[in-house]
C-alpha cells in the first residue's frame, strides 16, 4: 500500500509550482520551476489516475454490501468490480514506478560519442555501422542528428565519431547504450571466411547547459589551427579547427567540422561541458552506498554490454541475459523492444532498493 499522505504532498506540491507559473515568474526561478513541474507532472497523472480507480472501487464496493441493492444490480456492480481489479493492480504498478527517484537527466538530449575498439578496420566500420543504427532509430522517434566531429577509418566507417542527438527523453532511452559493443561477423576483407570479433565504445551523455555546469574561461587553453582531411581550398586556407583543453580536469575537445571558428569553439564547449558534467556525476554516484549501487548498477563503460552476431542473426544484450534473432532489423535501428526491457530491468532493480533499503 502507497502511503496517501506521501502523495498528497506531491499533488500539492504540483498545483503549488502550476500556480506560481501561472502568476507570471521570471529568469532563473521560470527555468527552476518549469524544470520541476515537468518531473512531477507524470507522477501526478499516475496519482489522479489511480485514485479515479479507486474511487471507483469504493463504490462498486458499496453498491455490493449494501442490502437495499436489487439483486440484479448487485449482479451487475460484482462483475464490474472483477474487470477493475486487474486494472486498480496494473494503476498501482504504474504508480510505484512513476514515484520511483528519477534520473534528472532523463529528460534531455544527449551527446553520443562511438570510438572504433579492438579489430582495427573492421572496427572501424563497426562504429560506423553502431551510428547508422542510432541515427535511424531517432529518426523513428523523431530525433534530430548532428555529428559534432568525426574521424573516419581508412576502409570507411569511424575511428571516433561525436553526435548530438536533440529531442525530449532522448537520454532516457539512450544512456543504456553506453559500454563496449562486440561484432563477430566476416570482414569483406577476409578471404577464407573466418569470423572476427571487433569491438566499439559507445559514451552517451547528457547534453546540459550553461547553467549545468560553469566554465571558467581561465581553465581553458584554446589553439586555432587549419582544418585537416577533406574540405577542398576553404579548410586549407584557414584556422576554423579548435582544440580546447580543459587545464584543471585535462579533457581536451577538438572540433573542425564546420567553417566557422566561432560555430566549432560553441560546439568543442558543449562537447566539454557534457564530458565535465558526466565526470561530476559519476564521482556523485561512486559516492553512493555500495549496496545501492550494486543493486542499480555502476554503468561502468568498460562493461561488454552487448554482442552482434552476424553469422547466427542474433544479438544478446549481456546485462539481461536477452537475445533477439532479428539482427537485420536490430541494426536498422528497430531498438524498442531492447531498451524496453533494459528500462524495465533497471526499474525493477530500483523498486527493489527502494523496498529493501541498506
């Protein structure tokens, strides 16, 4: 049972901050608000949701005890409340779900970088096979794609390739993405059929703001350079290449893609303040309980999260011991059913720290 005091509080709250909204706030405290309206607004939906459910209940209930009921009409309200049971079962789950602590970042973009791993060119085509299969499965969702910065492998693919992939949740169903991907497939290079295994890392971070996180432009050493690899006469002819380097944590962020000096430093900056963002939020989570973070998972990007296996049509998902024989429609970005059931896992884990506290 779901404490009613506790949701009350949430609803309160909600109507408190749609109120203070509507009154007209300004600059920061509109960001601030808007920003914590939008966490509470599924949870209150859940809380009214279910709470109809109940009402309901109630008096389908009282219609069943009452002796002044018809018979006929008695009849009627048991069958009624027999079909809402399953339903008041299913709004309660919803509802423990929705109250369970959110991931702040849920909500944003995200920047997505995919770096080539062991197995040289057939790594590298990898990686690049890894971002075709991200870009359509946003483009399914109605994401937009921008590659920030890209390095491509001598036989075609990506040695490292950086994206920001915009949309509302995007993080909230890409951040399982991040760890070491495996292949096993044939080269087209391999002349007598052997199988390889490559591998690829994929980082998804959020995307966050100025007010995210605060750079002090006295830690940055910033260098101008010519453009390298194609472009034609315009690259060669001037410094539109940034390299950033953040002196205190020593991330460095090179950016040429584009011909403005001043587009490449606003992206190597985003770039920055994404990578810097993800530091800080890792060393918050290393500071956790350890029950706890055995229990939700570290998210180590060092972990083998998943293996692709072209010869067998399969692809396993290492974390939930999940495998799917649909590789082909896998790798034209059909990932809903995996980052569902990735979503379901991790919600389960956290209802179960939250029942079992340590």
């Amino acid at each position: 049972m779901i404490a009613s005091g506790k949701l009350d509080v949430i609803l309160r709250r909600h109507d408190e901050i749609a109120a203070r909204l509507a009154e007209g706030a300004d600059g920061a405290a509109y960001v601030a608000l808007s920003r914590e309206l939008a966490g509470l607004e599924d949870v209150a939906n859940a809380i009214r949701a279910h709470r109809a459910l109940e009402r309901e209940a109630a008096d389908l209930d009282a219609l069943v005890a009452d002796p002044q009921t018809d018979p006929e009409m008695r009849a009627l309200a048991e069958g009624e409340r027999a079909d809402l049971s399953p339903r008041l079962a299913a709004s309660e789950q919803a509802l423990r779900i929705a109250l369970l602590p959110k991931d702040a970042d849920d909500e944003k973009s995200a920047i997505v970088e995919i770096r080539a791993g062991t197995g040289g060119d057939e790594a590298a085509l990898f990686a690049g096979d890894l971002f075709r299969m991200y870009a359509r499965y946003a483009d399914a969702r109605g994401w937009k794609v921008e590659a920030l910065s890209a390095s491509e492998g001598a036989m075609g693919g990506y040695k490292e390739i950086v994206a920001e992939f915009s949309g509302r949740g995007v993080y909230a169903r890409m951040k399982f993405e991040s760890g070491v991907h495996r292949v096993q497939r044939v080269p087209a290079t391999e002349t007598q059929g052997r199988i390889h295994t490559s591998a690829a890392t994929v980082a998804v971070l959020p995307e966050v703001e100025d007010v995210d996180v605060a750079i002090d432009e006295g830690d940055l050493r910033i260098e101008t350079m010519r453009a390298g690899g194609a472009g034609g006469q315009h690259v060669n002819k001037t410094e539109s290449a940034i390299r950033v380097t953040h002196i205190p944590s020593g991330i460095v962020v090179m950016m040429q893609e584009e011909r403005s000096q001043h587009r490449n430093r606003a992206k190597a900056l985003a770039v920055l303040r994404a990578r810097l963002y993800d530091a800080g939020k890792a060393e918050r989570d290393s500071e956790r309980a350890a029950a706890r973070l055995a229990m939700v998972g570290s998210g180590d990007r060092s972990e083998r999260i998943r293996t692709y296996n072209f010869p067998q049509g399969r692809v396993t998902d290492h974390r939930i011991n999940m495998t799917l024989y649909k590789l082909d429609r896998v790798m034209e970005g059909d990932l809903d059913e995996i980052v569902d059931a990735l979503i379901t896992d991790h919600q389960a884990k956290l209802m179960a720290a939250e029942e079992n506290p340590q």
